[in-house]
C-alpha cells in the first residue's frame, strides 16, 4: 500500500503505540485514584499534557485534552456563544473545514450573525475584508483555519489576530492540519484558542486537544467529576492522551531535525513528475503559502472518482478532497470557495504526505496514476464513440 | 498489586487489547475514506456498533459512540432542555453520578425545575414519591441511574420505565456500572436513552457509547462531518470503539456463562471475611439488590483515608467511595443521602471485583486489611493517649 493520505489520517507512528502500550496494559489505574498505581498514571496525564504544551510554547495548563479536533471546535464556538452580550458576530471564512461551518450554523438560527469571508482563487481570505467585517459591529470570535484541508492552503494567523486583537476581538484557529508540520508558537502568535487532532500527526483517532489562551473565556462543556480542569469532566482517555504527548514530542523532534523539507521535496517531486505526465495539471494553491505535505490537483479531462478506484486497485490511497464527510459525496465546498465550479472539483484529487513516505512510493504512485489516467482516457473514449 | 476498584476503572482484557491492536498498527485509515483500506476500517466500526448493541438487545443505528459516560449523560440532558416547552422538570435523585448532577444543575440555572428524589437507608428512591413528582407537572426526564458507583444498589429501572412511561415521560438510565454485570435488554426495559462507558468492563478509557431509542428525540451535540448518524461528528476512535465492541462482546458472553456468580461468591467471600474481623463492619446497601461486584462498608473507629495508604503500602488497591473525581476530597453526597453524616463517610471504604480477581487476592486483602486496621488502632491509640 502506498498511503498518500496523511491529510484524513496519518499512520500511527510505532513509537507511539510503544508509548501508549502500557497504559492498556499494567497501567490501567484511573487518574483520579489516590493510590500509588493511579498516582503513575496521573504523573503520565501530565506528562503528556506538557508534551502537547511544549509543541505550541503554551503552559500544561492552558491544554484541554478532547476526544477530537471537531470536539475542540464545537467547545470553543459554544462557550463563545454564551459570552454576553448576545447575538453577536462571528468573523469565518466560506473555505473553513465543516466542524466549523456547522457549529456556526446554530450561532446564525439562534440570532447570533456570522460574516463569511471570501477566499481568493488560492483560498486566501482578504485581510481587508477581515478589517472592515471586525469594524462592522461586536464581534464575539474570529475563527480561521490556519492550514486547509484539503489544498493546504495557509491562512496568515499572525496577520489576523494582530487585526483582532487591535480590536479586542479574540481569535480562534482551527489547527488540525498546520500542528506538528509549521512552527507553531502561541506567545509569538498569541491566538486565544487553538485546535488540534492527535490523528493528523502520528497519534490514534480519538484524541485531540484545545488550547485555550489564560486569558481566555472558556465555558464547560461536559459536567461532571471535574477533569480538565473542570472544563471536559469524564475520566480520561488515557492511552490516547499519553499517545498524543508522545505524539506532539515526536514531530516537534522532527520539525527541528528538517523533517517538513524532506517531505516537501517528496511533495515536489510528486508535482514534477505529475506535471510532466499531466502538462495541463492545475495544483491549487501552488502560487501562495501552503503545507509542505499537500498536493490538490485538477487533471483536467480526467474524473477523480474514476481515477482513484484505479489507484486503489494499485494500492495507491488518495482522495478527492475531505475525507472528513461520512460518506456523501458532494462537491468540495472548499474549491467553490476558490471560484472553481463543480466539475473542476470532480476532476480534483489530493495526496497528501508524511515522514513515512519514500521518493520511491512517490515514483511508483505516479507511474500508477499514468497507468489510470490511460486507462481512463481509452474508457472515456469507448464511451464517447 | 490486588486491584480491588474495579468501579473506578477495570483492568483491560487482553483479549480487548488483542482486537484493538490491529487498529493502532496497519488498518490506521479513516473509516470515511473510499479505498479498500478505509472501507476495511469502516466495517470494524459497523461490528463493534452491533457488538454493542447485542449487549443492549439493542438496533445498531441506535447506538452512538461517544467519549465517556460523562458525554453521553451530557448529550441526553442538553439534548432534552432543547426540546419545547422550554422549563419543564427533570426528575432525578441525590445519589446520582456527579455526570448526571452537574450538568441538571444548568438546567435549573437556566429556569428549569429540577426534581431531586431522596433515597432510603440502602440508597433505593422511593417509586410512590416518583409517581407524585410525575403527577406535579409536565416533564421532560427522568434521570435515574441502573447501578450506584459508590454502594451498586440497583434502581428498579423497570418500574421506573412503567410509571414514567405511563405518563408518557421519557427515561434516561446511567448504566455506566451496570451495563455488562447485569442483563439490560433495551426491549424488555424499554429505557429511551442509556448511557454506557468502556473503561467499566474491561475496554480502554476514552470510549463509551449512548443508546438511544428510534423514538428517543435526540439533538446532535457535536457538529461538522457528520459522524456517528450526525449526532457526534469528528472521526471515529476506531480503535477504541473496535475495543468496546469486543469487551461488549466478552461482558456478554461472560454473563451468559454465569461469570457474575463467581465474582459474587468472591465479593460474598470478602463480606464474611471482613464481618469476621469486624463484627461492627456495616455493609452499606446489603438488604437491597446491588452489584454483585461491589462492597462499600463502614468500618467504625477507623479511618479510610489512613487505612487506603496502609493498603497501598502492601498493593491493595481499593477506594474511600467515587474515583470518577479528580484530586477533591470530599464527603460522599450518595451516602449523605442515604442519610449518613460525614464521620461515617469518612470511615467508609469501597473494594470493587472483576472477573480479573481470584480466592486468594481475597484472602490476602483480607490480611492486609487487618493488619492496616491493626496498625491503625495501635496509632490512633498512641494519638490519644
């Protein structure tokens, strides 16, 4: 199999389930138990929750562990919402990731106003438009994704909370796709919350964490024993909380040691190699900041559906943009954001890499799509004649 | 170690770390991806929901993963103060889970009317005083939980559904302690909502699940891609929920074979035991049905605190009631309403079985206790005199 998917999920890096292994083992106290077993997996808990802290340059304190980014999403937009005086505005942008744009849809039924930004052909917001929204009227929170799904595409955060917090406006961002692969450094880029998902950098699903600034308000969300500060009770996952620190430390190692470049350049000899074979290929977002990790590509003639059963045949897994929709499939909301239509986005695929790929997977993939992408022309021909 | 807290949390069943393992290692892709791998990862989450659902006797699509108990506690009652006419009473009890307790108390803030039942001597409400507090005005829930955390006195949840459901009120049951020691068939007891958590028989923390009945109203609590039927997006925790399924699986098949008759006789061996060294011992709940895996006792002249440390000391693991509270001691509010005062709470100590504990972990605790009160005499004694 050659993964080319790192954006939905990542692969579980071993020496994360190494860590993990014996706290569903022997270690199998509950945190909260006074005696010396449970005292160990407290210490580990915290642990982890220092890990995490350590990847943003936050305090362990300021990290509230979640079930997952959607969960980090949701806390913050709902505690907002209970932030008086009511019915305020919520500054977003049309390409956000759904755990956003759906939190936000009850915020607009229940009289809250929410002004969507538009993004540009590379699915940049408008810094100006950002201006002129925050001096419209109160706003309650400005949440943007620091990195994009589905083409990678970078939002300039530090830009955005310099213009919010000249206005005393609080900033959210979505961070899932951007954490462990930039620098990410929350007292030079002081965001108020910041989300983030173990399973996009190494860890299992069902682990993620909210930052939540000191000074920033922050409402419970699940009532309880008292945990996470009394923010998230429930006892913890604790397995998944000490894979997650294990996790965090691991990419931050890696950021130090060039990790993103290696990738990048296996990105980019993907992108080379897909342009030679595709001249007509159209990389989106190629003309602003992106991911090092993230490849959206139109292939113009080609259908990706098509395309991407060939590939699976092959064993070369990618995708035709989010794979964080439960199975519908519907245009990427992402792309007609940008100003493509939908028949661009259903010529649209997109891998996306990680420490784990090899260039030459990245060979093989592409000698596998040519093989699909002919194979797809001699049947769309078949058809038409 | 003798791991006598089994109600904090359970050891995890190898066999449970054998079925989640898999998931941690080669099946990591997102169960929302098309290709052969992510449907692979797909279909494990569609078994682990029917494994749980046989547990219940229970339809798979009313079965929805959540993160803890807590969560799914939280979902029902938000879900339920959603539902029109707004301010209507919830009917509850004094001897519910914190999970429970602190999320009605928004309820009551937010200009509901929360209906708190006593309990007697034993922990049990009183059903003639929940028909009069049904017969009191229009009613959104009743909350009432299967098994206590603290004494595992059962509620009579089947008399509970009857009255309530005669009055046409939906009833919610916190089964978190009984779920998997108990035959519970969702048909026969036709409970609306029941919440379910994996960390109590033997799967990993961070992982449970609510059932939720077809004709139950439920609002979605977490929002974006549409996971877990809309109710609870964000990707799925495949390993851990592959982990509930099968320790669902297990409970079941382990009821089947009369596993709660063994763990009884040894809770029974603990109870002779200990009224053998401690003629005055008071065994809290024991004239009323209760878990068979669960001895919360009163120990007079002896304080637990002191007694848990000399426990540890010689690796018993036990505890002075809830562990589901993190750090905060404070006098048990479940034996409080059964009409104990502080003094007697803090001479109170819970030793909870499992399938994992054997004859001889129970003679040798039993040592170990009175040698702990032994030295607890003699000190207190030396304190006094």
């Amino acid at each position: 199999m050659i993964y080319l998917d790192s954006n939905a999920t990542t692969r579980i890096d071993p020496e994360v389930v190494d860590a993990m292994l014996p706290f569903l083992t022997e270690h199998y106290a509950n945190p909260s138990s006074g005696y010396k077993a449970g005292r160990l997996v407290k210490r580990a808990v915290t642990g982890a929750r220092q890990q995490v802290a350590n990847l943003l340059n936050a305090e362990p304190d300021e990290i509230i562990f979640t079930g997952c980014g959607t969960e980090s999403n949701n806390a913050v937009i709902q505690s907002l919402w209970h932030t008086p005086p009511a019915g305020r505005q919520v500054i977003s942008a049309r390409s956000e990731h759904s755990a956003v744009i759906e939190p936000l849809k009850p915020w607009q039924q229940d009289g809250g106003r929410v002004t969507w930004l538009d993004v540009d052909r590379h699915g940049r917001i408008d810094l100006a438009q950002l201006e002129s929204a925050l001096d419209d009227g109160p706003t309650a929170l400005v949440t943007l994704m620091w990195a994009n799904n589905e083409t990678g595409v970078l939002q300039s955060i530090p830009d955005i909370v310099r213009l919010a917090h000249d206005r005393g406006v609080p900033v959210h961002t979505d961070a899932v796709q951007a954490c462990g692969k930039l620098p990410i450094d929350v007292r030079q880029c002081p965001v108020d919350y910041l989300s983030l998902s173990g399973h996009k950098f190494h860890a299992p699903k069902g682990v993620g964490a909210l930052f939540a600034s000191r000074r920033a308000r922050l409402r419970p969300w699940l009532l309880g024993g008292g945990q996470e500060g009394g923010h998230r009770s429930g006892t913890e996952n604790v397995a998944g909380v000490v894979a997650l620190g294990r996790a965090a430390e691991l990419m931050a190692s890696h950021l130090r040691q060039g990790d993103m470049a290696r990738i990048e350049a296996l990105r980019d000899r993907f992108e080379t190699g897909l342009t030679r074979t595709f001249p007509n290929a159209e990389i989106h977002a190629a003309g602003a900041p992106r991911l090092p990790t993230t490849c959206s590509v139109q292939l113009p003639g080609l259908d990706a559906a098509g395309l991407l059963i060939l590939l699976d045949q092959r064993g070369v897994c990618a995708s035709a943009g989010s794979a964080c929709h439960s199975a519908a499939v519907h245009p990427s909301h992402v792309l007609e954001a940008m100003g493509y239509d939908a028949e661009h986005a259903a010529r649209t695929l997109r891998f996306s890499f990680s420490r784990f790929n090899t260039a030459p997977e990245i060979d093989q993939a592409l000698d596998h799509l040519a093989a699909a992408a002919t194979i797809m022309r001699r049947e769309q021909s078949r058809l038409t004649s």
